[in-house]
C-alpha cells in the first residue's frame, strides 16, 4: 500500500474517532465506509497494523481500532498538505534552517558548462556558491522528496578533461519573500531530502544577513 492510500485510510478512520480512542470498528462497516469489499477492508486494517499505523484489539469478537502516534503523524502532514496545496496552487512552500555545506557549492556553480545553462533557463548567472537549508521538520522533508521526483529544469551535466558533471535539476523560487533564485538537485548529490540548495544571483548570506541557525523561507514556483 503506497503512503497517499495510507493517508486516506488513515483520515478516514481519524474521521471516525480513531484519533483520540479505540473505537468499534466491524469491517463490514469499514468496508462500507472505505468504498470496498469486506475483504479488502480487512487486508487494508491487517496493513496498517503491521506497518504501526493503527493499534488494533478484539472485545467480545468485535474489532476496536485506534491510531497510533506515527499514524497520527501521517494524518497531521496529510491535512498539511491539503491546506498547502490549497493555499499555495502551483507552488512548493519549504522552511529550515541556514547550515553549512562541505563548501563544494563554489566549484559547482563556476563551472561554465553549468552557468550559461543556468542563465539560459533561470535567466541569471549564479553567485558562485549554495546557500545550505536543512528542513524543518518531516513535512518539509517529505515535500522535498515529491518535488525530486518532478522534472524541473533540466542542466545537463559535461565532461571536463578532469572530471566528469552529472545533471542537475533546477526549480525556480523566492528566498524569504525578497530574491529570486532557483533550488537544484544534483544528479550525485550527497545530501539526503532532509537538506536543500538554493542558488541566485546574489550571495544570499550577505544580502539577507543570514548564519547558520536562521530560518528561511523558500517558495518554489512549478509554472515559471
């Protein structure tokens, strides 16, 4: 069962009153309420017990349910992102905190197979470095995981008589409501979809005072 089918079952039966109790639940009446087969609403119950979703106990041969505290997890950053997604159409809203990088940013973004893609589709020359965001909580996290599964912009990666660049993908956004910039995906990136890299114009620590341990705030922009 993939996690937006999780999600939905989970919300249904949050809906319930499975939130915050056990609540009496025959399958023949989850089966009614999931819109499938008796059947098919016991494996759905069996499923989310096992994966930890829900606690499950029988009275009297009777089915009680109740959600656990990683389901209500899920629930929480399902109605997130319906609220996000009707809020921010078209748009992928982020917040983290300002880390330091390994310092490979600089090198990256001056190499001129990159830059003169960069200024082709995101329409300016990037500041030779990335501002390093690390996100803030699993929301945020599991956001940036569906967006690095859209195409973006695609820069396609070169070869130098060195070293070999692998393709990047870029996304264009707003930093903090003030600079236009772009988040990108290298191909061979080392961080995992907790992190994120912005790019822009300009030197984006200097021009918004930023540390490390500052909040940011970057809109990305699917449509532009």
């Amino acid at each position: 069962m993939n996690i937006r089918l999780i999600r939905t079952y989970l919300v249904d039966l949050y809906k319930l009153g499975a939130g915050s109790r056990y609540i009496k639940s025959p399958t023949n009446e989850l089966a009614m309420f999931f819109g499938v087969s008796q059947q098919s609403a016991s494996r759905i119950i069996n499923e989310l017990y096992d994966l930890e979703y829900i606690d499950k106990k029988y009275i009297d041969r009777t089915l009680w349910i109740r959600i656990t505290e990683k389901g209500l997890q899920e629930v929480e950053e399902y109605i997130k992102y319906i609220n996000d997604a009707y809020e921010h159409p078209g748009e992928f809203v982020f917040e983290g905190y300002v880390v330091s990088g390994l310092g490979e940013g600089a090198y990256y973004m001056s190499r001129r197979g990159y830059v003169l893609q960069f200024e082709k589709y995101l329409g300016f020359t990037p500041y030779p470095g990335t501002l390093n965001i690390k996100l803030r909580d699993s929301y945020y996290i599991s956001q940036n995981r569906l967006l690095r599964r859209l195409s973006g912009y695609h820069i396609k990666g070169f070869r130098t008589k060195e070293r070999v660049f692998g393709d990047v993908r870029a996304f264009k956004a707003r930093i903090n409501d003030k600079i236009e910039g772009a988040v990108i995906y290298a191909e061979r990136s080392i961080y995992g979809f907790e992190m994120m890299e912005v790019i822009a114009p300009v030197y984006l620590r200097g021009e918004l005072s930023l540390s490390d341990g500052d909040m940011v705030r970057v809109v990305v922009y699917l449509n532009k």
